[in-house]
C-alpha cells in the first residue's frame, strides 16, 4: 500500500521542533509560577499541539486513505504552533505546514488496469 511518506516525515520533523518550542513556553510558565504565582494553561498548550503532530504525522503513515484529514489537522497544528509554541521556533512551522500541504494533494500512484479476459462464448443475438 501507497503511503504519503514525504508529507509524513516533514511533519513528524516539523513536531519535534513545535515540541522543543512548546517545551520553551512551558520552561517560562514554570518560572512565572515559581516567582510569581501565576501561571497559565496556554504555557502548557504548545506541547500539546507539538504532541499532536507527531501522532498525526505516525497516523499518516499508518491510515494512508485519510491523508486529507491527518493533512489538514497538520496545517491546523502548524498555525496554532505561531502563538502557542513560538512557533516551533519557525522551522517546525515551515515543515509541518508544507508536510500537512504535502498529505492534503498526496495521491497514489495509479497502476495500469489490468486487461480483462474472458472465455470465448458466443452471445445469440437478442430475439425480435
């Protein structure tokens, strides 16, 4: 079976580096909240989305027949990468984004139709 693997692997690449940059922000949430008390979940969201690539990244090479899908969560992540994990300290971005683009116009390679035989009967003509 076909796989979208060139959309795959730039997204798998592109969510490690939204998970280094979600790992940053959450770096700083933890210091906000060591020194000052106060921290807040969208520190913590940037790991999440980097999380999510990859696994949509592993899902499209696992579930070829929804690339559109597994793609377009891809673009989806790589946008909301730019506000919650810096985003993916633009790299991750780049490659996530082209990955998702990549698996949304993926389309298998389509084999030459295999030519059909038959046995050779004769049809009688249709009656009138």
């Amino acid at each position: 079976m076909e796989r979208p693997i060139a959309g795959a692997v730039l997204t798998i690449i592109g969510g490690f580096f939204i998970l280094i940059g979600g790992l940053i922000l959450s770096i700083f949430g933890s210091i906000f909240l060591a020194f000052f008390g106060v921290t807040s979940w969208f520190f913590y969201v940037g790991l999440l989305i980097g999380i999510l690539t990859l696994v949509s990244g592993g899902l499209m090479l696992a579930m070829p027949s929804m690339h559109v899908a597994w793609g377009a969560l891809v673009v989806v992540f790589a946008i909301a990468s730019w506000v919650f994990a810096l985003g993916g300290l633009f790299l991750g971005f780049l490659l996530a984004l082209i990955g998702g683009i990549l698996a949304i116009v993926w389309k298998p390679m389509s084999r030459a139709p295999q030519p059909y035989t038959t046995t050779g009967f004769q049809v009688p003509p249709p009656p009138r």
